[in-house]
C-alpha cells in the first residue's frame, strides 16, 4: 500500500484545495419582469411569454391534392 514519506504541510494542502468549492449560480435580472434568472436561460417568470410569441407553424398544403 502508498503511503507518503513526508507530512504534507497545511499550506500545500490548503493551497491544493483551494479549487475545491461550489461556485455561486451567475444569475442576471430579466429585462422584462425584472426576475433573477440564470445568464444564457429562460426566465421561469415570464417563460409562457416566450412560448406565446413563438410564431405558430404553418400547417403543410399539399399542391398535388388541388
């Protein structure tokens, strides 16, 4: 079994570790209803607004049927 030769100091330990933390959420205020939301997402506020402006898909017409 590995076992070090030498004690790791508590700076080299801490030092090695400092990475080892959760990062906070990158969140942005929505333009519209000034909600928190997270960058590059649809906001969960106004998110039916979003779907209702998708413009509808035109149904498919068949040339040949006519």
């Amino acid at each position: 079994m590995a076992l070090p030769k030498r004690r790791t100091p508590k700076a080299k330990q801490r030092h090695r570790r400092s990475h080892h933390r959760i990062n906070a959420p990158h969140l942005v205020r929505c333009t519209t209803c000034n909600a928190w939301h997270l960058s590059h997402h649809v906001c969960e506020a106004c998110e039916d607004d979003y779907n209702d402006a998708a413009a509808p898909v035109p149904a498919a017409e068949d040339e040949d049927a006519e």
